[in-house]
C-alpha cells in the first residue's frame, strides 16, 4: 500500500524522513525543506483535519517528530487542539482533553489510534503563528534522528463522512463556529439540568419518607400513651 494513507493536498518528501510539517491556515513555500520531511500540508480543523494528519503518522512508523506552524484558523484553533491531543489525548465521549476549538471532538479514530499515534511522536514542535521560513527551517535540523516506532504501521479507514470530503476540511464561518459552541453549550446546561433534577427529586422524597416516619412515629407514641 502507498503513502500516504489517506489523500489530501499535501506536498509530499521522502517518506522515510521521521518529520510531518503543518502549515494550519497558511499556505508555506516548502520546497526549501522538502528533502527533510517526509510530508507537509495545510490542516485548518480541529476533527477530520487532526484526524487525516493521524492517521497518516501512524500508518508510517519512520515518523517522529510533528512541527505545527502556520495561522491558526478562528474559531477552529486546530494547532491549540494537535498539542492537547499529543499531550492528554481523548476523553470517553471522544473529546480532545484541553481543547479549546468549538468542535474538538474525534469521530473516526479510536483512542487506541490515538495512543498510537501520542507514542509513536516524540515530540511536538509548538510553531503556532509562526511563518518565516529561517525558524522553521531551525525547528526542523534540531531534532534528532530517531529510530522507527517499533510496531507495525497501523492503517486507518476513515468514515464516510471524512473521506467525501476528500483532501480539503470543512471551514466553518466565526457566526457557524459560534453557533456550534453556543448549541454545545446549551447540550451541556440541559444535561447539568437533568442532573440538578434528578438531585432534587433525590431529597424530596428523602424529606417526604422523613415526614411520613416521623408521623407514623408520632401516632405510635401517642397510641401507646393512651392505653398506659
């Protein structure tokens, strides 16, 4: 099978080079660099595009290192959401822990993939908003050759959903992004809700069983009075 696994508009290097290079929003001239890496490409959400750069890593074991540079795209903030996933991976409901992007959540990966995938990269060059070419350039001849991963390439099939999509991400607008966020927000406070009532019909009944022993009590007391 060829690589990379999954397609997209991506300038592919020399695959047995240890180093992915993430533009985010900007669109990076890397033909300065591209015998050093072994793939380079722009990613502007944080769900199917995180997804497609994963499962790209993990499929080639020769890859070690991850350098995010680029503009962050509003509301998305797909850079903030590759280093939260590298460093504290995804939650039971599928979300990147620490995120702060309106749509943090992985829908075609397992967290086994993601383990994998937070293994295999030793480290995350953190170039957020970064776009001179000298820095990056630095960032790339600083890390130090590594062996492959040791295991298998581990090849991913994305959903329906993300391979439609084919190599461009779906870019929300700010008024969408905030639309989402709002809307999960709201999912939330319905759940707290739920919760909050399901504690208050919790301690009426506990208060409403109180008073009904304290009354069939009473009654004893005064029934036992009365024939003494």
């Amino acid at each position: 099978m060829g690589w990379p696994a999954i397609s997209g508009e991506f300038t592919v290097g020399d695959e047995k080079n240890q180093i992915v290079l993430v533009t985010l929003g900007s669109s990076i001239d890397v033909s300065g660099v591209i015998d050093k890496i072994a793939i380079s490409g722009t990613m502007k959400t944080e769900n199917i595009g995180i997804e497609k750069v994963i499962a790209n890593i993990i499929s080639n074991p020769c890859i070690r290192y991850l350098i995010i540079c680029g503009a962050e795209v509003h509301g998305h903030l797909a850079g903030d959401a590759f280093l939260a996933i590298h460093k504290s991976g995804i939650d039971e409901k599928n979300r990147i822990i620490g995120a702060s992007g309106a749509i943090p959540f992985i829908s075609n990966l397992t967290s086994t993939e993601v383990d994998r995938f937070r293994e295999q990269v030793v480290e995350i060059i953190d170039l957020v908003n970064v776009e001179d070419m000298e820095q990056i350039k630095q960032a790339i001849d600083a890390c130090v050759p590594k062996d492959p991963f040791p295991a298998e390439p581990m090849i991913v099939t994305l959903g329906k959903t993300a391979q439609a999509e084919g190599g461009s991400d779906t870019i929300l607008t700010p008024e969408a992004v905030s639309i989402e966020s709002r809307l999960r927000s709201l999912e939330q406070e319905v759940k707290d809700l739920g919760k909050l009532n399901k504690f208050m019909s919790g301690v009426v009944s506990g208060i409403w069983q109180g008073l009904t022993s304290g009354f069939i009590v009473t009654l004893l007391i005064f029934a036992i009075r009365r024939f003494l």
